[in-house]
C-alpha cells in the first residue's frame, strides 16, 4: 500500500506518521527545503511538531512528482487555499480513479467552494474518488498516542471502510459517513466559531457566553451544511458538534488562539505576522461569510466575526449587536 502526503504541517506529519508506524510504504511533501534537511538530520519536524521523534519508515521529498507517483492514496494537508494551486501541479501525473483524501479544513476564498469542489474541479480530468478526514483531534495529541475518534466521509460506503482500516489504530478511532459534504463542512465552519469563541475568552466574559456561542454556532453550522445539500446530523456527530467543541475550548487551537489575542487587543495583522502555523478559520471566515450570503442562510456569528477581521469593528460591539438581535424562538 502506497500512500503520498502533501503538507508537512503538524497534522500532515502526524497523519504521515500514524501511516508509517502501521507499516505502509509513506512519503510526506516537505515544501521547505530547510526544514527538509532539519527532519533528516534530527527525524524531527522542529517547525510544525516538536519534540515528537518520526518513524524510520516514513519517507520525505521535496519533490511533488515523486510523492504522488504510482500511490494508491494521496492524502491532500496543505492549507486549504492551497489546495486548488497543489492539485495543478500534480493532475497530470495521477491515475484514473485516484483516491484522494483530504485533511485540510477550508473554504476556497474567491469561489467560496468547499474542498471537494475544489478536487472534483482540478481533478475532473482523471474522475477521482474523494474522501475527507475531518473531526476532533489535536495533532500532537494524536502523536503522542491520546484516545481520538475523528470521521471519514466517502460517498462510495466500500471505499470508505477501506480508508477506515487504513487511518484505524488502538488509539485512532475512525467512523465513517457518506455525507462527505457535512464532514468537510464541519470541519471548515467551526474553526470561524472558534475564532468568535476566543474572542469572547479574550474580552474576558466566562464560561456562559462560550457555551452560548458553541451551541448557536452549531445551529447555524447545520442551516447552512442543509442549504449546501449536507445532512442535519451529520452535524450532531464528531466532524460537527465534536470538532466544534474541541476547537472552541481548547488551547491547543490555532483559531482560538488568534480570537483570544484579538480579544485582548492585538490586531489581526500582528498576530499573524508572529504565527508560523496557519489559522484556517481567518481566511475560512471571508470565503464563509461571502457564501453563506450567496445562499440567503441567516449567520449573524460568522457576519460578526467577519466584521472584527476585517471591518475592523470593536469586539464588544460585535458582541453587543449578536445579544441585541430581534429575539425569536430557538427552533
């Protein structure tokens, strides 16, 4: 079994990793050529995974070519606006019928398409078969081997539990799904929550707006997933309610991080200029807000959120306005 792993950020290197130890034939895309030579020289990714030694098994390159050649999987880790310019540069040299299964948690910022979109379109050329990998599951807690249960989405139920088998450990609990489309959306939608969540702990208001947030956010994670055709309790499961509440609580959370500073007063320009890791939900968030307009869904957290990023509105404001809505029933 041959798989190839573009994106070598901290989950793409666990994913990579988790592949390896089980005994599969893995190669992990390095785009730096520096921190190529930092993982063979110490088995460690020093920039995205410290501390977490890599199996001897697993391969790397520098060289997109060679690790999608002749591979029964590619597994797709890039940052989600990356994954339209990743899959160009390879399409060519895929066969029929690829399996292509993607990690990265996005919506296509321009053409507020979902990450399935994105492959069907670049790859319509050779018909692939798409699959998404989605839920709560921290990357150096995975690594370090903690009890994880995350979901696959693949339309086709046989393909899906052949991925299943693939990623399962004693460790790694993987369940499948047919609704690709609400998996990969969950996964998108709540690192925007997240954001709000963090700025909500940053401006300092305690456990009861939080709780409040999640659970809205929620609601309308699943208005919108519906109108894009997904199932309403896909939501309900570990790539929706799961991941939402991970993301939103945890510090381990690169989206959360960059709420709780906004709330605490830096500007968004700051915080990213001093993270090395991409924070998907803050371009998620343009492309969310810009879609969920095209489709007439009500978002008024995701509509804030996109006001504090980039209208540069005051956070308390923002929070004032979503308490001070026209108040309704809650179903």
């Amino acid at each position: 079994m041959k798989i190839g792993v573009l994106g070598a950020g901290s989950w793409g290197t666990t994913l990579a990793n988790l592949l390896a130890k089980k005994g599969y034939d893995v190669i992990l895309w390095v785009r730096e050529k520096e921190l190529l030579e930092q993982i063979y020289k110490t088995r460690e990714n020093i920039w995205f995974l410290p501390g977490i030694k890599l199996s001897e098994d697993l391969s790397f390159s520098n060289s997109l070519p060679e690790v999608v050649k002749d591979k029964d999987y590619i597994l797709v880790v890039v940052p989600a606006q990356f994954v339209r310019s990743t899959l160009f540069s390879i399409r060519d040299r895929l066969k029929k019928n690829q399996i292509i299964i993607c990690a990265s948690k996005g919506i296509e910022v321009g053409s507020y398409k979902t990450m399935s979109q994105v492959v069907f379109e670049e790859l319509k050329e050779i018909d692939p078969i798409y699959a998404v990998l989605s839920g709560p599951s921290f990357a150096k807690e995975v690594s370090l081997n903690y009890p994880t249960a995350v979901s696959l989405g693949c339309e086709i139920q046989e393909i899906g539990n052949d991925i299943q088998q693939l990623f399962s450990t004693r460790w790694f609990r993987v369940y499948t799904n047919t609704d690709y489309r609400g998996v990969e959306l969950g996964g998108a939608i709540k690192n925007v929550i997240a954001i709000g969540a963090g700025i909500c702990d940053g401006l300092g208001f305690g456990y009861d707006p939080r709780a409040a947030l999640i659970t809205r956010g929620l609601a309308e994670m699943s208005r919108l997933g519906v109108a894009l055709g997904a199932k309403k309790e896909t939501f309900m499961g570990l790539s929706g309610l799961g991941d939402l509440v991970l993301t939103c609580t945890g510090d381990l959370s690169r989206n959360r991080q960059v709420g709780l500073r906004i709330g605490r007063g830096e500007t968004l320009k700051d915080i990213l200029n001093n993270m090395k890791m991409v924070a998907e939900g803050v371009k998620t968030c343009e492309a969310l807000y810009e879609l969920g307009r095209s489709k007439a869904v009500e978002m008024p957290i995701t509509e804030q959120v996109y006001k504090i990023l980039y209208k540069d509105k005051d956070p308390k404001t923002a929070v004032e306005e979503l308490m001070l809505r026209d108040l309704k029933s809650e179903y």
